[in-house]
C-alpha cells in the first residue's frame, strides 16, 4: 500500500507540473485557483480547455499502456513482451488508419483498432504456436516479424491518404496527443480493466511459474489466457486510438517494478497503470516544452527511454 500511495502521490504531482508547465508558466497558487473556477480567465481557459484534458488523456494513456505491457510480460513470461514490440500497437494503427481512411465516424475508429489488435493477437500467437506449444524466443520473433508488416500496411495506407491530411496522420503514427481533446473514452475503459484484473492476480501469479503447473493448482488456464488476450488487445487498441503509436511504456514500467517491488501480481498490475501513466505525463510535459513552441511527438521521448532499456534486456537474457 505504501508503494502503491506513493506511486499515487508522483501520479498527481506529474499531472500537476503538466498543467504548470507551458509557454504560459502558471504557478501552484493561480493553478489552484483555476481548477477551483476562479483567478485569470486566460489561466482558467488555458488550463481547462488545453492543458488539463491533454494531462488526462496522457496519464490513461499511459496507464493502458503500462497495464496491456505487465499483462503480456507475466502471460508470456517474458520481460521483453510488449504491445508495440509484440505487434499489437501496429495492427491497432492499422485498424485506426483504415478506418480515418475510408472516412468513418470518429466512434468508430476504437473498433476498428481493437479488431486490428485482436487480428494481431491471433496472428503472433497463431504463427509462433509449434509441436512443443509456442516458446518466449520463437513468440518474440513471430511478433517483431508481424510488427515489420503492419509497418509496410500503414506505409501502403499512407500513400492512399489525401496530401493535406498526410502530417497530421504521421504525427499521430509517431504518438501525438495534441489533438486528444477527450480523454474519457480512455478513463472509461482504464478503470473497469484495472478494477477487472486484480481478481485475476492471483491466478496470474500462479500462471507465471507456466500453465502446467497453475492447472495442477486449479487455475482455468485457457479462459485465463484467453481473457488477458482479449484484455491486453482492447488496452492498447483504447491507447493508439488517443494517442497514437507510443511504444515502449509497456515494456519499460512493469519492468523496472518488478526489479524495485517484486513479482507479485496484486501489486504490480496496479502499479503499473499509476506508474505508466506518471510516465507518459511526464515525456508529454517535456515534449511539448522541450523545444517550445515546436512539439515533439511523445513517442520520441518514450522511444528515446525504450529502446536503451530494450537493448539491456536482450543483453542480459542471452
């Protein structure tokens, strides 16, 4: 609970500095006040209308993100498991991308990018499955390979894209959440996942010493399984429909919790959303002030963080 407090605690503090930090400065006493409906009407309207529902749609970003990541880590058992790097982001940008495409209803375009991640899913695990069952190794090699592919897919869509809608689309690709003016869809679906899986954490810790064992302890592993499939694709579907293709918070958050908290499930799914969504709060703050007025794609800071800690990991599994 302490840890859990804590990680609370840097969750609103990011959101905090979020709201406070911008090419307007606004002070913890004026941020206060605007947030309580008084103080300057352009501090009122810049942190209500701009800034706070970008904070928002970050941090549940993030905390899908950081959830769909320890969900796949403990299934797979695996730290090197994640939805960008296991394909999932990819076929949910596809999905997302054929459906701005042919001109859908913005309600729509969640759908279609959870039906891309499912079809993701099925794809990776299907191809890695052999005569032994699917191993860590030929799972992770299936999933970068499918990744490869829905990359060519997307580079196929946008050369199908009308020209003045072509950088906003590779903006959002990249991970943007400039254009994230609603972030309750995300809230939506981040709150019943995570009040959803700590039943299954248990089980989950059970899963993690490998399904031969949980079934000999009673544990249901195929509805088990199939539920976190299901769960880990609607997740990260939720996440690219907001923001984009943030890579790499799922794979780094669960990681470097379980190193300082352990492997218990009961914590660290929990943990995981707060400290996901801490994080990628954070990479937004500093991507758009970094090089203020311009913004960075946030997916550059959180591929800038990503792919160092990925190399260790190979690194050190070898």
């Amino acid at each position: 609970m302490l840890a859990l407090a804590l990680l609370a605690v840097a969750g609103a503090l990011a959101l905090g500095l979020s709201l406070a930090v911008g090419s307007v400065p606004i002070s913890a006493a004026q941020l206060w006040a605007a947030l309580t409906g008084g103080g300057d009407p352009l501090h009122r309207e810049l942190v209500l209308s701009l800034r706070l529902p970008r904070a928002l749609a970050a941090f549940a970003t993030g905390g899908l993100l950081g959830l769909a990541g320890a969900l796949m880590q403990v299934l797979l058992r695996n730290p090197l498991a994640d939805p960008y790097v296991l394909g999932l982001s990819g076929g949910a940008a596809v999905g997302a991308l054929g459906a701005m495409l042919v001109g859908l209803a913005a309600i729509w375009v969640p759908g279609a990018a959870f039906a891309g991640a499912l079809l993701s899913t099925l794809l990776v695990f299907g191809l890695a499955q052999g005569v032994g069952g699917w191993t860590p190794t030929r799972l992770l090699l299936t999933g970068v390979v499918v990744a490869a592919g829905w990359g060519a897919v997307v580079t196929f869509l946008l050369t199908l894209s009308p020209a003045e809608r072509l950088p906003g689309m590779l903006y959002w690709l990249m991970g943007d959440l400039s254009y994230a003016r609603s972030p309750w869809p995300a809230w939506l679906l981040l709150v019943p996942a995570t009040l959803l899986v700590l039943p299954l954490a248990r089980g989950l810790n059970v899963l993690a010493r490998g399904p031969l064992q949980a079934a000999s302890l009673g544990v249901a592993v195929r509805p088990l399984e199939i539920t976190v499939y299901v769960l880990a694709s609607a997740l990260t579907a939720m996440a690219v429909s907001t923001a984009g293709s943030v890579g790499f918070v799922g794979l780094v958050v669960p990681h470097m919790l379980r190193l300082a908290l352990g492997n218990d499930q009961r914590l660290i799914l929990p943990a995981s959303v707060l400290a996901g969504g801490a994080l990628l709060t954070l990479a937004d703050t500093l991507a758009r002030t970094l090089l203020a007025p311009q913004q960075l794609p946030v997916g550059v800071i959180t591929a800038l963080l990503g792919v160092p800690t990925f190399l260790l990991l190979l690194y050190r599994s070898r």
